[in-house]
C-alpha cells in the first residue's frame, strides 16, 4: 500500500495570502472568511479602481472604514508578468519578511457565451500562471477551486465541460512540476549522503532546488449559483399551478448536495491548515491532494425540481422530460457546430447542454455528492429566497 501523503504545510495567520478572482461569486466569499480568521488578503483584480473592488476593500473597512486588512493588487492570471508584480508589490507592502504565503484561485467562468480559447486562457493558462507567480513569490500552498466531482467509471475526471478539462490539464501538469521537484531533491540528498560517505573533498554539496507549492483541489458538488440557473429555468415555465424542465435521460436520479458560496469559502479556508487525508487521486503518486465537498442537503435532481417548484408557492408542480440521450448528443454536436461561428446563442446552449449531458451520464461513486458535508446552508432556503425576490438574485453570503 502506498504511504499516505504527507501533511500540508500550515498556513496560519496572520499570513499574506492572495485571492484571484476575488470580487466574485465566492472569491468574495472566501476573502470575508479569510479576514474573518485573521488572514492578511491581497485580493488580485484587474482594476482596483472598479465599483465591485471598492465594495470589497470597504467591506473590510478599507478605504472609509477601519480594517485594512484586505489591499487590492493589480493582475490578471492571464498575464503573467503582471502575477509576479502583484505578488512583488504585496510583499513589498507587508512587514519585512513577510510575504504571500499561499495563493488561492477562485477563478471561474459564469459567462455562458464564452469561446473554448477564452475558457482555456483562463482556467488552464491562467491556474499555471497563478501557481508559477505563487512559486516566484516563494509561497508554501497552492488551493485552487478545481471542479473534479464529475467522474467516470474508472475515477477520471469527465471532461466533456471544457471548464473542466481545461482545469484538470493544469491540474496535471502541476503535479508533474512537483513530482520532479520532489524526484531532484530526493537524488540531492542522496547525492550529498554519499559524498559525506565517501569523506569526498570539503566542498559542500548544493542545497536541493526548492520545491513549489504544495497544490490542494478543492471538488465542490453542485454550487448554488448553478442550481439558481436551474430555478430560474422552473419559474419561468410556471403558468397555472405548473411548471417544466428537461434533462437529458439518466439525470433526474442523480444524486448532489449543493453548497453555497458561504459554506463553500469556510472549506476553502480551512485547506490552509488542513491536515486530514484527501480523496485518493487517480494516480497514487500524484501529489495534488484532492478533497470532494458539497452542502449539508441531499437531493436527486427530481427532488430538486420539486423544492423549486414548492419554494414558487401555490402548490406549482414541476413537469419532467427527459431527452434521449441520442437527441441530447446530437443537439450538443449541432450547438458546438454553430459555436464555432462565434454565435453566442449556440455557445450559451453548447455550455448549458454540456453541464445537462454530464449530469445524466455521471458514473462517480455516489453521483455529485461531496464526501465532506460543509456548514449549514440548505438549497430549499436558498430557493425560498430567490422566490421570495421574483425568481433571481445574488446569493446571500
């Protein structure tokens, strides 16, 4: 059997850590989270001077308030340069020795009408460029957000959504980076044990290369933001006490337990320090731990529906269809095709058909439940929430 891997290296505060993607949908999450347990934030932005980071550093009590433990730095993971000056300015703004001591990539795509090159810039060249500015930086621990519940029978990560290939590419070739880090410090050692051995001359040996970060994935099941797209869907249909959705064959038993934006961000936070053991990875020697999360609620995807449809009030039942899969195979190879005329009608279909194709033909142990059951956030007080809003809205945090 193979040893388990070894822990993670501690990241306590009060470290620098930085957040991409940090004035999003859980990137702003997980800086409050961070504040919240001491942390230090440098939260990378495009533009520091844009409405959603001043809302970020006031919400701290930055700029007009009176924390200022969140600074804003300028980047974009798909300049890399521009990584190293963020990662060079925060320590430069720190108290001496102290720089970023881990990265944390909230990075993600919310667009449905976004071409696959786009996609791949920014999920897989921008994950290695935030892990390489992370290296630079000399930080111990690399979390990202990565997306790998969907799996196939084998254990694999499904990758007919490009957001998830794109993820898992980087994904892979960080591990490669820190196995080969890992092989040249084992032989340098072995290389300097022998010389001390052999009383070979006084010179002493050079020191090991330093390793990169250690790399924590984060699989969360079904976000929240994913099932308001779902909910949203529903009440549009509701007419007279009923309402309609369709799902490619296979999909209303699958099983999720979605998380929220809130409870997400606490697990994320806690991968900092986290010691615990990681879902075994498709390679054994692989040394990107992973860990499988989702919400405290349970449902099928039928059972979802029906929260949806008892959240809208007045007894709204919920029609099911079901597509083939032939025809939902074919409706994706025809989105896909028209994609490629830069349409942004077929690539919102081409990425919502995708997510609907993977759902139905999920064969993951267990569907798209997370082995860990984070915080308490339910999805039937989330949809109550959107209906009590007229269908749509920002999620709570």
């Amino acid at each position: 059997m193979a040893p388990p891997p070894p822990p993670q290296p501690a990241v306590l505060p009060p470290s620098r850590v930085l957040v991409a993607g940090a004035t999003g949908w859980l990137g702003s999450a997980v800086v409050a989270e961070l504040v919240g347990r001491g942390y230090h934030v440098v939260a990378l932005v495009r533009d520091p001077e844009s409405p959603a980071a001043a809302e970020l550093l006031a919400s701290d009590g930055g700029p007009g308030g009176n924390g200022g433990s969140v600074v804003a730095a300028r980047g974009d993971v798909t300049d890399a340069e521009s990584l190293r000056r963020a990662c060079a300015a925060a320590a430069a703004a720190a108290a001496p020795g102290v720089g970023v001591s881990a990265v944390v990539s909230c990075v993600g795509m919310r667009d449905l009408a976004v071409p696959d090159a786009a996609i791949e810039r920014v999920l897989r060249a921008g994950t290695l460029n935030l892990a390489a500015a992370a290296a630079a930086a000399g930080a111990s621990l690399f979390v990202a957000v990565a997306g790998g519940i969907h799996r196939r029978k084998d254990g694999s990560v499904n990758r007919e959504m490009v957001h998830n290939r794109m993820r898992e590419e980087a994904l892979e070739e960080l591990a490669g980076r820190r196995a080969e880090a890992e092989a040249e410090q084992a032989r340098s050692g072995a290389r300097a044990a022998a010389a001390g051995a052999g009383g070979e001359g006084p010179s002493p040996a050079p020191p090991p290369p330093p390793l990169p970060p250690a790399v924590v994935a984060i699989d969360p099941s079904v976000f929240f933001k994913d099932a308001e797209t779902i909910f949203s869907m529903i009440a549009r249909s509701a007419r007279g006490g009923r309402a309609r959705l369709a799902l490619v064959e296979g999909a209303w038993a699958v099983k999720c337990n979605p998380i929220s934006a809130r409870d997400l961000a606490r697990r994320v936070a806690g991968a900092l320090t986290d010691q615990r053991e990681a879902t075994p990875p498709l390679s054994s020697s692989s040394p990107v731990r992973r860990f499988r999360v989702g919400g405290p609620q349970v449902l099928s995807f039928a059972e979802l529906a029906a929260e949806a449809g008892r959240a809208l009030g007045g007894g709204v039942e919920v029609a099911r269809a079901s597509l083939p899969r032939p025809l939902a195979r074919a409706l994706l190879a025809a989105a896909s095709l028209l994609s490629l005329f830069g349409w942004r009608r077929a690539l919102a279909a081409k990425r919502l058909l995708s997510f609907l194709w993977v759902v139905g033909t999920d064969e993951s142990p267990g569907s798209l439940v997370g082995d860990e059951a984070c915080g308490g956030d339910t999805l039937s007080a989330f949809f109550e929430e959107l209906a009590a809003r007229g269908g749509a809205g920002r999620e709570k945090k």
